[in-house]
C-alpha cells in the first residue's frame, strides 16, 4: 500500500503506520526520519540539510523534496510505503505529485485521522517519552504508564515530558497544524483519494484502510 497518512500531531499517525508495515512490510517514512537518515548516511543533500538544521531554521521545500526523491527511490518502498506527517503543505503535495511517478510510483490515498482537538490535548499531555535517544519509547501516565513510575520498562532511563508537550506547546502545535496542514484534507478529497477515518481506536483505523483497499 502506498498512503500518505494526515492527522494533527497525536492523531496517532505512527502508530497506526507501525500496525501497516506489520501488515504487508510497507515502509514508515516521516520527514524526520529521513532528514535524520540522510545527515547520518552524509549525503549531498544530508549535508546541507544539516547546516539549517544546526542554525535551527526549516530545511527548505527543494531540498526535502530531493531527500524524499533519494528515500523513495530505494528498493524497499517497492512494497510500499506510509508517509506520516509528509506533506506539510500544499506546495509540498504538488510537489510530491510531480515526484511519484519519476521514481515509479503511485498513490493508492490519503487517510485523514479525525481526532477531536480535546482528545489531542489530553493525549499530547499526557504523554512521556524514554530521554534514551537511542530508545525514544513512548509511555502515557493515564492509559500506559511505565512499570517503575518515571522510568522506562524497556531501557531503564527516565521518562520525560517533552518541551514540546506542554499544553501551552501543544494549542501552538495544534493551530499551525490547522492553518498550513489542514487544507491539504480538502487538496486530497479534489482529487478524488481522500479516506475520513474518524475512529479513535488505531484497529478501527487499520480496518478502515483495509477495507477501502480492498474496495478499490
């Protein structure tokens, strides 16, 4: 399956991405990842996405897109791939419609996460994440909290809420979503490859998909 997966942050993107590769072995590519990958791998293009990233500026449109060019074109996206929170914006979605069929593929749809912005707050807030970098297990002090309180099962480093992950963080998160990534809902549906899933359930996402899939 080939998808681009919307949502606001704490929609539950990656979590349902992780139960799709589990499904048919397609790949989870988030811009971050990439980026990251492409800085370690010391590639042209890592390379000067890095010198924005160390002055903290936003790696520009061209160059995300060439790193994404790079990332899609290799052999294990043949199977498929999930793009979790890519594309940002509208020139970006244009841009990846130029970019697919050039590196041979297609896109089967966009699967838009409706959460309610209440049920993201209190997600969001209520998330910890392992300070491990090498670790980064995710944790929620209501629904999943770790064994040992503060410290993570997996590696055993505490457990952090992040900067980002304050209320007062997250409403920003959350309004920048709504005014640059939202409209690429309705760019999607125009073009006849938009799914509204409104489950809140990652299972109930998953079977959405897959039935739309079948369908199709």
């Amino acid at each position: 399956m080939k998808l681009i997966l919307l949502g606001a942050p704490g929609a539950g993107k990656g979590t349902v991405a992780k139960i799709l590769h589990q499904i048919d072995g397609s790949v989870q590519i988030s811009t971050g990842d990439i980026l990251r990958g492409a800085v370690r791998d010391s590639t042209e293009l890592g390379k000067k996405a890095e010198a924005f990233m160390k002055a903290g500026d936003l790696v520009p449109d061209d160059l995300i897109m060439g790193i994404m060019e790079e990332r899609l074109a290799k052999p294990d996206c043949e199977k498929g791939f999930l793009l979790d929170g890519f594309p940002r914006t509208i020139p970006q979605a244009e841009a990846l419609d130029e970019l697919l069929p050039k590196v041979g593929h297609k896109l089967d749809m966009a699967v838009n996460l409706n959460v309610p912005r209440e049920e993201l707050l209190n997600r969001l807030t209520t998330r910890r994440t392992c300070s491990n970098p090498e670790c980064q297990a995710i944790y929620n002090i209501k629904s999943k909290p770790p064994k040992k309180e503060g410290i993570c099962d997996i590696c055993g480093s505490p457990v952090i809420q992040r900067d980002d992950e304050t209320e007062e963080a997250i409403s920003k998160r959350l309004d920048t979503y709504e005014e640059k990534t939202a409209p690429l809902v309705d760019y999607y549906k125009k073009k006849g490859l938009l799914l509204n899933v409104t489950a809140t359930s990652s299972e109930g996402v998953v079977n959405t998909i897959k039935e739309r899939l079948n369908q199709s």
